[in-house]
C-alpha cells in the first residue's frame, strides 16, 4: 500500500470500528428499555440521561469520518479519478446510514430481534443483576452501569443466619414457592362442576344477576355445553355496557378469548404466562379438550402465601362446622390435608385430592345419605347429597377397633 494511503486508511478502519461500538451500545439501550421497561428514577438518572443524548451525535461523527477518510483512500488510489472516488463514498456513507436507521428500527419495534446479538455475558438479556418486569433493578442500584447493563453486579448468596431469621410463615412461603413446580393446575382448579359460568345467548340483565349472585369479577362463557368454551366475561364491561344499553342486549360482543391450558400445566409455567398475556383466569381441558376446571391467579397465589380472602370470600371456618358430640360436619369438597390437620392423623391415599373424592374412591359406587366409610383413625359418614354430589360429611376419631373416641 502506498504510503500517502496509511493515514486515511487507519483513519477509516478507526472510525468505522467505533462506530460499530456506539451504534451497538445505542440499541443495547433502546432493546433494553423497550423489552424490560424504564422506571421514573432510572430514566432520570443525569449520567444515563447525558450518555443517552451524546451518543447519537458520536455515531454521526464517525459515520462522517469514514465517509472522508474513505473518500481520500479512493483517490489515493485514484489518483485521477474523482467522480468514481466520490460516489463509492457517497454509498458508502448512504449505506452505514441506512444500517443505523435499520438498527435503531429494530431495537425500537422489534427489541426481541436484537436480544440473541445484545446478550450480556451472564446471557440475561440486559438484565442487571435482576431487573424486575417494570424495568427496574432489585438491588436499587440506578448507576450508568444499571442503565447500560453492560456490567453485571453478582449478587450476594444467602447465608445460614439469614436462613435461620426466617420465621415459620417466611418458611412455609419458601417451601411452597418450590412446590409450584411440581403442582398442577388440575391439583387445585375449581372443578366442572364447581364453575359458575354462562351461555352465550344470555342477555345482559341474566349475566348480572349471576355476577350479583356469586360475587365473582369474572365468568366463563360457552355455546351449548361447559365443553365448548367461547371464552371470559368481565363483570365490569357488563356494567358499561348495561349504562349504554339494553338491559336485554345479548353479551357475545363482551366475550373475550379464553385461555387454555392442559390440566398438567405446572404452576410455575402457568403463573409466568398468566403474567406474560395478562389475564386472570385460565380454562382447565383434560386429554380430549373437554372443560376440567378453572384456575385464577389468586389459586395460583394462594398456594404460595395461603389463603386470600375478602369480604365476601367463603371461609373454611364456613365448610368446617364442630359438633357438640366431638364429630366435625365438613364439606364434601374440603382437601384430605386440611382433614389430617384437623384430626392429626394421616390418611393413606394419593389417589384423590378431597374427603368427598376418598368416600367415593372407598365406596367404589354412588354414594348414599347414611354411607359410612371407615379408615384407620376416622369413620366418614354421608350425611347429604345433591344428585350424584356429595354435600355434607360428618367425620369422628375411631379408635384400632373402630370404635367412636
């Protein structure tokens, strides 16, 4: 290479390498902010704010830099020949545009399309340390380096003390955050035929009354049979729309899609995708798509921090009701757990999840009023019954030889 080349030549592989630098850095940000979100006080920060806006202006710089070194490495090599010279630069800085623009298109609109090339090196995706979903870093850190995510802050690990501070309900709420992903969606949906839900020809003022009724904000909707699932109706579009018509207007324009998942869907993964589509309540279908149950997000919160309940929630005080002879009148859908608890006893079974499901498991037929079933420590009698439903069971303490304590 002639020597009057070198100068524009390493002037040109510079500016061109730096520039492939800040453009990189520019739509980290941009796909970061746009996938992960900015709180307030991160998109304050003065650093970040500075490093944001002089960026661009650095890009431009350089792009400007490699169009003239570039121009000025052609000529050297043409000597006589401008107009061949001018143009290659000419597209050469038309094409590192169009590429900026290009990017920053990308990071802007379609963030997840940079993700694999923007990829921090612990391969979190711009997340610092921990970046909640509003975007903001959990250990309250909002430096530059938060803001960029091109550093990594490693967390601390948690030591025996701090284990041996947590006090029994932090445990339990550990212990059952774990569980969530061995736990199903069928092992705790409200079963078929538990749902309250509604036909798609109901009017607005037949929804209502149901929705006063039970109390809930939310009600599956289907066509014909529970099987055929058109979708959720929210209680409170029922109100708008009872304000602006008839109260006989049919509600299928309200339906919203339903979501649907299998009954073996593990509640880790069902949490993250009720979060991830922003819905509240999921339809449970068995093998054959044929409607099993439902399941709410506060199903899936309650087995983490217990039982959620409000005003107008049914207790379990309500569904357990102690006789004076020592017996309990419990409701045939209670959970053999709770049972055990109760009596402080174990029941040997993993074949069914409620007291109602083990009479009809030991029964091994359709249960009658007055059916009695006995296990080792408790005798089970059916005391009332809705159809082929079990309603009410009176449960004592038996002792070895079955007799009543």
């Amino acid at each position: 290479m002639d020597t009057d080349a070198l100068p524009p030549a390493l002037v040109f592989g510079i500016s061109f390498f730096l520039f492939a630098c800040l453009s990189l850095a520019h739509n980290f940000v941009t796909a970061n902010n746009s996938t992960f979100g900015n709180s307030s006080d991160r998109s304050d920060n003065p650093t970040a704010i500075r490093f944001r806006t002089i960026i661009p202006w650095l890009k431009y710089a350089c792009i400007i830099a490699v169009a003239i070194s570039g121009l000025a490495l052609l000529h050297s090599v043409w000597t006589d020949r401008w107009w061949p010279a001018s143009l290659l630069a000419l597209g050469l800085l038309v094409f590192l545009v169009v590429i900026d623009q290009a990017l920053n298109w990308a990071a802007e609109s379609r963030p997840n399309w940079l993700k694999p090339l923007l990829r921090p090196p612990n391969g979190r995706s711009g997340q610092n340390g921990a970046v909640g979903r509003n975007g903001a870093s959990e250990d309250g850190e909002h430096g530059t380096t938060s803001e960029l995510g091109l550093l990594e802050r490693p967390q601390p690990e948690i030591t025996d003390a701090e284990l041996s501070s947590l006090d029994q309900r932090d445990r339990e709420m550990l212990r059952s955050i774990l569980r969530l992903d061995v736990t199903t969606a069928r092992e705790i949906m409200t079963p078929r035929l538990d749902m309250i839900a509604v036909d798609g020809d109901s009017t607005l003022a037949e929804v209502s009354d149901v929705l006063v009724k039970c109390g809930h904000s939310r009600l599956p909707v289907y066509e014909e049979t529970i099987d055929r699932i058109l979708g959720v109706l929210h209680a409170r579009e029922v109100l708008e729309a009872l304000s602006r018509h008839s109260r006989d207007e049919n509600i299928r324009e309200l339906v919203r899609p339903a979501f649907i998942i299998p009954e073996s869907k593990r509640l880790d993964d069902l949490l993250e995708e009720l979060q991830d589509r922003g819905v509240q309540m999921a339809i449970v279908v068995d093998e054959y798509g044929g409607t099993e149950g439902l399941v709410t997000m506060e199903d899936v919160l309650e087995e983490i921090v217990g039982e959620i309940e409000d005003e107008f929630s049914r207790t379990r005080e309500s569904l357990i009701n102690r006789l004076p002879d020592g017996a309990v009148l419990v409701d045939a859908g209670i959970t053999t757990e709770d049972v055990e608890a109760l009596f402080g006893t174990r029941i040997e079974t993993s074949d069914v999840d409620t007291v109602g499901g083990l009479v009809y498991h030991s029964l091994g037929k359709i249960p009658q009023a007055g059916d009695v079933v006995v296990t080792d420590r408790l005798r089970i009698e059916v005391i009332s019954i809705l159809g082929r439903r079990l309603r009410k069971l009176k449960i004592n303490l038996v002792d070895s030889n079955g007799t009543d304590q």
